[in-house]
C-alpha cells in the first residue's frame, strides 16, 4: 500500500523538488500541497509547478482540503510550520519537518507536540548529510580532544538563516561527542583582534553566494594535519528523495520525536 503524502510550501524551491520526488516514488502517493491563500500558484496543478507536466491535482489553500494524507511533509517557514503542527496534532496527522532555523524554546514546542503525533525534526534530509553525521560521531570520539575544530557552510544567495541548521547540527554531535555545551564553546564569526584560539572552541564560518545548493565541511586540525570532512550537494532533489524516505519511514513510527539517524538506522 502507497503511504499518501501532502506537501506544505509546494510552490517553494523545495516544494517543487518535493512534488518530483513524491510522483517518481513507488511507495508514495501525492494527494494535495499547499500554496498561500495570497499565492499566484492557488489551484494551478502540482505537476506543472514542479516542471513535470500536469498530473490533474491543484494546490489548496486550506489544510483541511488535504484530509486524506497520512504524511505531511513541511518546507515553509518557522511561523508557518509552528501553525502546522497544531493542525497536525488536531488531525492526527504525521509531520516530516524541513523547515529550518528554529530557536531551542521553538524546538521544545515541536518536541511537546511529538507526545501525540510522529515528527521527524531534519534540518538536512539528504542521506549523505546524515551520514556525515555518524563521521562526525566517529572522528570526534577518535581525535576531537586535541584537534581544533571548525565547521564552514555555504549556502545560496536566498538563505534566510545562518549558520545553516546542518551546520548547527554538526556542531551539536561533535559538542555532544566531547562532552561540551556547544552553548558555550561555539564561536560564530571572528572580526578584529580576537587572540589566539581557544582550544575547546568549535568555529562557525558562513558564505552566502549565488545559486550554491549546500555545501558543509568540518576541520579536525592538528599540528602537520588536517582531517576534513566534506559534504556537497549539487541538486535538490537529494533533500526531496530523502524527504520521501523520511515520509515512508515515518508512516509506521508511533507517536514521538524522531530525526533521519532514526529513519536511516543509524542510532
Ligand atoms: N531539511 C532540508 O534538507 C532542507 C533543504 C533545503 C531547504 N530547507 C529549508 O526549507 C525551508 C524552505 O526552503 P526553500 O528554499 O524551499 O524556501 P522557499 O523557496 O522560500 O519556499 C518556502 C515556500 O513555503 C511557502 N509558504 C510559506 N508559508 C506558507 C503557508 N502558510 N502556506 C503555504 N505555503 C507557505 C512559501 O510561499 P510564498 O512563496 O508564497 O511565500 C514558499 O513557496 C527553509 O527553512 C530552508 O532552510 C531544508
């Protein structure tokens, strides 16, 4: 049985990858996604948007015009996808979350809500991203103590947040690895006289350019050597297919809180 999936921000640049992904995948069904109600794309059917050709379904305006799905998988915007997962939590309908950029007090709010619906909270839905994750896991757990760390990421013109949550939360497993509050040792931008490096700190650094898909690093340096693990993305369909994954996945969880490292089998 296909598991039936609806699209929340069709219209976006992740949206349109998303309709793809969700009409190409041969578990899933797309039943609806949605635009605003201000959108110019209100009832225009969801495979033209996504450059696929027609496929006879209209975006809705109306969350409640997309009943029958039992996944709803979000890419909006922070206040968008907070209103969201109040209506999923009335329906009982599963959340997969793309959104990026929420505060810790945001997080806890979706957190509460996972007590009567499944959520999948992924900054970074590509399979490669969560890989590098465990790597991370790894590297730190071998070599983090006496290396210095940093993390860049570079991200299209368009980005509103920075840095980007996958970098956030590459930051948060090698923090966590080491045993540090990444509260207190992260380091975001360095401008002026600002000394030498302390060495438990874990350096951000952003660019913001063009049409730059995403693109992530983190520098394990030592004195002679340095360990750099990279990940790039050259498309957005990698987010869009691991997005579906994640839908799939998360169709049969029970309620609760949940991230990729959940969806892949990677805990
Ligand atoms: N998890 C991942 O792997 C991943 C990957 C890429 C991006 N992201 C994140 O996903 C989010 C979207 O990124 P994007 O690049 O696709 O941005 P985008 O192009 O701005 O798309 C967001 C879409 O959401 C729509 N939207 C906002 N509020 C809405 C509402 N109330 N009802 C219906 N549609 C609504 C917007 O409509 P309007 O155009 O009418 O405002 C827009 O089409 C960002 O937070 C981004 O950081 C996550």
């Amino acid at each position: 049985m296909k598991v039936k999936v609806a699209i929340l921000g069709c219209s976006g640049r992740m949206g349109r990858n998303l309709i793809q992904a969700a009409v190409e995948h041969q578990s899933i069904k797309l039943v609806g996604g949605s635009v605003r109600e201000s959108s110019s794309f209100v009832n225009f059917d969801l495979g033209e948007l996504a450059g696929i050709g027609a496929i006879g379904q209209k975006t809705s305006t109306q969350l409640n015009d997309l009943l029958d799905a039992d996944v709803f998988i979000d890419f909006t915007s922070i206040e968008t996808t907070l209103e969201n997962i109040n209506w999923c939590q009335q329906h009982n309908k599963a959340l997969v979350i793309g959104t990026t950029g929420f505060s810790a007090e945001q997080v806890k709010v979706i957190e509460q809500a996972s007590n009567n619906m499944p959520v999948i909270l992924a900054p970074n839905t590509s399979v490669g991203v969560n890989l590098m994750f465990k790597l991370l896991e790894i590297t730190a757990k071998a070599i983090g103590d006496y290396t210095d760390i940093e993390i860049f990421e570079a991200h299209h013109r368009f980005k509103k947040d920075a840095p980007s949550g996958t970098a956030v939360k590459m930051g948060q497993v090698i923090a966590d690895t080491l045993g540090r509050d990444l509260n207190k040792v992260a380091v975001y931008g360095r401008e002026g006289i600002t000394g030498e490096r302390k060495k438990e700190t874990i350096g951000f650094a952003t660019v913001r350019a063009g049409d730059i898909v995403g693109e992530h690093t983190a520098f394990f340096a030592d004195i002679g050597e340095r360990l750099e693990i990279t990940h790039r993305a050259s498309s957005r369909m990698t987010f869009a297919l691991g997005a579906m994954r994640a839908a799939f996945w998360l169709s049969e969880a029970d309620n609760g809180y949940y991230d990729m490292q959940d969806v892949l089998g990677l805990k």
